[in-house]
C-alpha cells in the first residue's frame, strides 16, 4: 500500500484543548500585633515569616504593567483560563491570550497558582 493510501486512511482529529479556570487567590494577610500575641508561637512564627517573605517581594521588585492590568481585571471578576493544547499551555482573559510570563509574575507574588502542565 503507498504511502499516500495509508495517509488517507486514518482522519484522527487532534484532541480538544482542555481549558481551566484559574482563580485570584488572597494576598499574605498582614497581621496586627494584637492578632500575633493571640496566636500560637508556632502559628505566630510561620505568620511573621510569610509577611516577611511577602513584604521583600513587593518591594524588591517590580510587576510589568501587563501583570499589574491583568491583575486588576482578576479582581474585577474576570476569569483567567488555562488552555492545555498538545505541548503547550497558554493563558487568556477576556478570550485574548496573555504570555506565560505575565502569569508566572502572578504566581510568585502568589495571586494565582498554577498547575504543572504535563
């Protein structure tokens, strides 16, 4: 059978992309220091460290204005979607596709989360 037989043969179309609705999780909540004193020195510890870990972030570096705007759109409502195609993941809001590294800005100051793509 030629080659061209054999091509003909299977019409297998290619799998529907999966898409995934992303939400905006919460900031690091800031505590007062009536709120730390009533805590648990366990609990109290692990609270001091993820503001601070959270504080040298925002203030040792800079969001793009991208990420800033799709930001804003996240807490307005509008929904991130994540489109696992063949071999990629792509990002969209409001049905226009955002770079990756727009989100990945997002995941590191920890608004969203992200799932490995595999």
């Amino acid at each position: 059978m030629r080659y061209s037989a054999k091509r003909g043969q299977k019409d297998v179309q290619a799998p529907a992309p999966i898409e995934v609705m992303i939400p905006l999780l919460d900031p690091v909540k800031i505590y007062t220091p009536k709120e730390l004193a009533a805590m648990p020195l366990s609990v109290m510890n692990q609270a001091i460290e993820a503001q601070e870990a959270y504080f040298i972030l925002e203030h040792t570096t800079q969001m793009g204005g991208q990420a800033i705007a799709i930001r804003r759109q996240m807490q307005e409502g509008t929904q991130l979607v994540q489109v696992k195609e063949k071999s990629r993941t792509r990002y969209k809001i409001n049905n226009e596709f955002v770079e990756p590294r727009i989100i990945r800005q997002l995941e590191k100051r920890g608004l969203v989360k992200l799932e490995c793509a595999k």
